[in-house]
C-alpha cells in the first residue's frame, strides 16, 4: 500500500510538514477532508496488513520517545504493558499544562482525527478495547472538537464494534480534567480519571502493570499518538526522519521575545539557534538572553548550538521554548515560574508543599533588594532537597530552573542583593 503521505524534505531547518500539514490554517479538519487527504489509511493498512505485534515492533524500530516531556521509549512501554493480561486501557495525556506549551492544542483544534486514528492504531497493538483523552479543563473548545470527532469516527465504521469489518473493537472517551497540573503526571491523571483526587500514586506498581482500574494501562500524550499513523504508513522510512536515535517529526512551542510566536515542525538535530531563527529571531532587534524550556530549565547564549533532541547534552522535554530578551529579567522571571508551582504542588509531599513556597518567598526578596548571600544557600539546599522528597515530576522539576539560574546568571543574582536589577524591571529599579 503507498503511503499516504508525501516524502518531506528532510533538511533540519525546514518545516517538514508531517504532524501539522493539515493544521496550517485556523480551521478543525473534518472527517470528509480528513479521509480525502489520506487520513484513516494508516488504519486501514494496520488492520489489513498487520497483525498487532508487527506494529508494535514497527513502534519499537522507529525509536519513537515520548513527546510528553520524559522521553521515555514508546514501543518499551508498550511492550511493558503487553507482558500483563488483558484487559488493558489506552489513555492519551492532553493535559497539556506546562508553561509555554500549546502544541497538542493545535492537533486537537485543527486535526482531531490524526490524534484519534493514532489512538485506535495503538489500542489494536495493545490489544484495547476503551481508551480515554483525558484533556486540560482550560481547553473546553478542543474538548467539544474532539466529541465531535469521535461521533463522526462512529459513524463511518472507524470506531466501535467490529471496526472495518474486523474482530477489533475500540471506544474512546474524552473526559475533561478541573485545571490541575499535577494531572499531567501520570498516575495522578488515572486517580482523576477514577473520580478520585489528582494525587500522584507511589510507584512501583507502574500503570503498565496497575494502572486505571487497577488494569495495565498505557498513557501516551497528543504528539507522542500524532506519530503513531505517520509510522504505520512510512514504516522504515520513518528513521530517515531526524538524526540517529532522534527519529520522526518533533513539535516546538515557541513564544516569548521572538517575532513570530507559533508551533514549528522540524526534526530533532535542528538547534536551539535555528528553532529561533524559524521563529523570525529576536523581537525588536534586542540581543538574545535566555530561553526557558517550559518550566523545566534555562539556556544561556552559550546553549545556542544544543540540539533539541533527548541526548544528555540534548534540550530534551516537551520542545517548549520561551524567549527571553535583553530586557527580562531572570529573577523576575523565575518568581513566574516558582509562583506557577508553589500554586499548582498538589500537597501530598512536605518538601514540595513547603518547599515550593520557600522558593518563592527567598526570589521575592531578591526582587526587593533585600536577599543576602544566606538566601543563595538556602535555594541551593532546597534544590538538592525537593527533588528527593517528592514522588512525582512537579517535585523533580521544581527547581530545576532555580538551579539552572543560579549557575548561569549568578551575577543577576548577585546585582539584585545591591537593589539593582540590569533589565531594569524589578521593585528596586521602579
């Protein structure tokens, strides 16, 4: 069978219009348009031509990570889950909460259909019949999207018993989160899901092996699912795509100081300096300063030349990108980020309860000009300390921008204990 999509053009610095070719213009593709430009092929060509441990060793040779922020390889987990009995469950993460990220909104809004056939491919490897979408409360417009979508999915035989004729049913669900973080991380999701508090669950058991219900269940975010129909149909072509290792098209969220804020498409060894350059560079002809990776870390001009893959020396994460300027300031920025998760720590762990909120207080007394060098002691030692006393990824990730800061502009730190802030944007300067 040909595949349904045209080959790209391979070159790191071009949009290679895989996951967003339909998503160009500020319109939902319908089902109709959808199968008209080649979409439910890839299902077709799963039922037809593959049985579901051809696809998963298809997901497994693409080395597809995680698009959600870990990483984590994708046909592993999968693979993890299917060494369970049945029954098992498909979740897909659209909780997309991180600062700076809106790149599976634009897949909701304007494709949902890609989103959902990568679903029903994925549920036939694993051998599920019921998945659920469980979506951020803020996006009730991609929610209402994606109901529609699953209805019209019914409709044509694409959802449902017996899909195309075949022994395989699959259902999905879209069940919309209340506005919690914390939900992105997986476990708190399932406990969501379950109608209970958005705690997250200690781990071991994992949700492949104990997950919703107390089955095997597989949690894949947006893109991560995107990808799935894009492998079936390319099948080895699809590690031509990127750099060795780094494989298939990746989302970018670029915002901030840059002149044209947006969602790109590229492949994975594109560089922190070309994604810029991508989004039309610098707003205002202003000097680059910094670029925050979500909530996650930070990157100074000396980072320019880091490839956004998952490598150790790699960007890594969800691909969101935050510009900053001459004219933010880091400490000004970082009480942004300490704020967002000292609100959003859910409370179940001391460290990060407390923690978030020390973190905040201590950037706040910079702000004003009245932090001593005992202050930078004491981020440090929070530092070391949330992370280890925390059972899930907001804790870990606390503070990592913090840290981040303190190593590569540790001279802003030191300007605003003087009451002086270099951009000229603190409480002291105003």
């Amino acid at each position: 069978m040909k595949s349904y999509l045209n080959i790209p053009d391979l070159n790191a610095n071009s949009d290679i219009n895989l996951l967003l070719r339909r998503a160009k213009e500020n319109r939902t593709v319908w089902i109709d348009e959808y199968i008209t430009t080649g979409g439910y092929s890839a299902l077709k060509k799963a039922l037809s031509k593959f049985t579901p441990e051809d696809i998963v060793v298809l997901v497994e040779e693409s080395n597809l990570r995680g698009r959600g922020g870990a990483g984590f390889p994708t046909g592993r987990k999968w693979r993890f889950a299917l060494s369970n009995p049945a029954p098992r469950y498909l979740i897909c993460n659209a909780d997309e909460s991180e600062p700076g990220t809106f790149k599976d909104r634009i897949i909701m809004e304007r494709d949902p259909h890609l989103l959902i056939e990568g679903m029903i491919v994925s549920a036939y490897a694993l051998g599920a019949s019921m998945g659920f979408i469980y979506i951020r409360g803020e996006y009730p417009t991609g929610a209402r999207i994606l109901r529609k979508a699953i209805e019209e999915s019914r409709e044509k035989g694409f959802l449902g018993k017996n899909i195309l004729g075949t022994d395989f049913s699959f259902d999905i669900l879209v069940y919309r989160g209340a506005g919690a973080y914390i939900c992105g991380e997986e476990t708190a999701l399932i406990e969501s899901l379950e109608g209970k508090r958005g705690h997250p669950r200690l781990k071991p058991p994992y949700p492949v092996s104990n997950g919703l219900f107390g089955k095997p269940t597989v949690v894949n975010n947006v893109e991560t699912l995107a990808n799935i129909p894009i492998i079936v149909a390319y099948e080895g072509y699809y590690m031509n795509i990127g750099s060795a290792g780094y494989y298939g098209p990746k989302l970018f969220p670029v915002s901030g100081k840059v002149n044209k804020p947006g969602v790109y498409e590229a492949t994975m060894d594109i560089t922190l300096r070309d994604l810029i350059e991508m989004a039309g560079g610098i707003r205002d002809r202003k000097r680059f300063k910094a670029v925050f990776a979500g909530a996650l870390a930070i990157y100074s001009e000396k980072d320019l030349d880091t490839p956004m893959n998952y490598s150790p020396r790699g960007f890594g994460g969800t691909g969101t990108t935050i510009v900053l300027s001459e004219d933010d300031c880091i400490i000004d920025s970082l009480i942004v980020i300490a704020e967002f998760f000292k609100h959003e720590s859910c409370g179940k762990c001391t460290p990060c309860r407390v923690g978030t909120y020390e973190q905040l207080n201590i950037l706040r007394k910079f702000q004003e000009g009245k932090a001593t060098e005992k202050d930078i002691e004491l981020l440090g030692y929070l530092g070391k300390n949330i992370p280890v006393g925390s059972i899930c990824g907001l804790g870990y990730s606390a503070p990592n921008a913090i840290m981040n800061a303190l190593s590569k502009f540790r001279d802003e730190f030191m300007e605003h204990m003087k009451g002086r802030c270099p951009a000229g944007v603190c409480f002291r300067s105003k």
